[in-house]
C-alpha cells in the first residue's frame, strides 16, 4: 500500500449480496504482504492492510467504501496486464516450436525423414531464421516494447514441445503405413504397377 494514503483506504467492505432484512452483506478486503532483506523475501497472505505496510489488495479491481466513495486496484489491473502480455509471448513462441514440426513433414511426401536427411540448406536456414528472429521479438528490448512482448523464461518455450513432436510422429507413421499397405498389380497391362491403399489414396498429396 503506498505510504501517506488515507487512512481509511484499505478498511474495505465490499457489497456482496443482500440479507432477508434488506441490509447489505459485506467481506472485509485482506491483503498479501512482504518484507525482507537480501535475497530473503518473505510473503504473508490475509494480513490486514491497515497495520501492514508493502501490500497489496487481493482479488479486487475496485470497490466502494461505507460512504459509496468508489476506488480502484491499479496495481492489481497492471500485473494481470503484464501477465496477459508474458501469455501472449508464450503463445507466439509456442507457434514458432510447433512450425519447426510443421516444416519436416512438408519435406518428404513419402520417404521417412531418417531416409531423407536434413541436407537443404535453405530448409535449415528458414529453421534457425525463425527462431533467431522469434528470440529477438522476446528479449530484443526495442522490438519488445514496439510489440508489447516480454523476455520469456527458458521452460516458456516448452508448451508446444509436446504438439511439436506429436504432429512429428503421426506423420512419420502415416508415411509408414502408406509404404507398408501399398501393393503391386500385377496384370499383363499393368505389370509392376503399384497401388496403393486407404491412407494412400486419402492422405497422399
């Protein structure tokens, strides 16, 4: 709570619901607290915000007084902001992972990639290029504040890992199955022709 505010701030009561006799039921607002020195930071929560000093309101973004006097929790408004823009970070990287995936199954339409190698160079280049330049949208501090993004932890980039490697691996199958349940015709006009099967003839393109 910001020192020299009214005293009367933090003593909150906020209308919730309205009893049998017609009066207004209230809950008194607590607060979360820290102190601390060094790099020991303890935090207490339900402290009551009167008495304590460093806190912040819990869970309102704004209420009205016993004298109908309305106030807002700013601080509350601006860290859930600063989250939303770290999610929306997050969410942006998690493309960048999951086009990774994406960009080795569009190499073959057939071959497995273990047959096929990873010997572009321009394929490669496209993979490091996208990344580097998804890095530099995160913790390039210019272009962050040009497009509201945040420097993301390192575990930040793992959300899409798991869609990553599932889109990876259901293709390696699909193309598997496909050389597997392809079959040879062998009639005189159409000798060593080769047919192929249901996935195939649904998923081959």
């Amino acid at each position: 709570m910001p020192q020299g505010m009214d005293p009367t701030f933090p003593n909150l009561e906020t209308p919730v619901a309205i009893n049998e006799g017609g009066s207004k039921a209230t809950e008194e607002s607590t607060c979360t607290c820290w102190s601390g020195s060094g790099t020991t930071i303890d935090v207490k929560v339900n402290q009551n915000c009167v008495t304590s000093p460093n806190c912040l309101v819990d869970s309102l973004y704004s209420w009205k007084d016993t004298n109908d006097k309305v106030w807002t929790n700013v601080a509350n408004r601006m860290i859930q902001e600063e989250g939303l823009k770290y999610a929306q970070t997050s969410g942006f990287t998690t493309i960048i992972v999951v086009q990774w995936a994406d960009l080795m199954i569009c190499k073959t339409r057939w071959l497995s990639i273990a047959d096929q190698g990873m010997v572009n160079p321009l394929m490669n280049f496209g993979l490091l290029f996208e990344t580097i330049l998804g890095s530099l949208m995160c913790y390039f501090t210019p272009l962050g504040a040009a497009l509201n993004t945040r420097p993301l932890r390192f575990t930040h980039w793992f959300p899409g890992m798991p869609f990553c490697i599932f889109i990876f691996l259901y293709d390696e199958w699909r193309k598997y199955m496909m050389r597997k349940t392809e079959k040879e015709e062998i009639g005189e006009e159409a000798l060593g022709k080769k047919i192929g099967g249901w996935l195939k003839e649904n998923t081959y393109y």
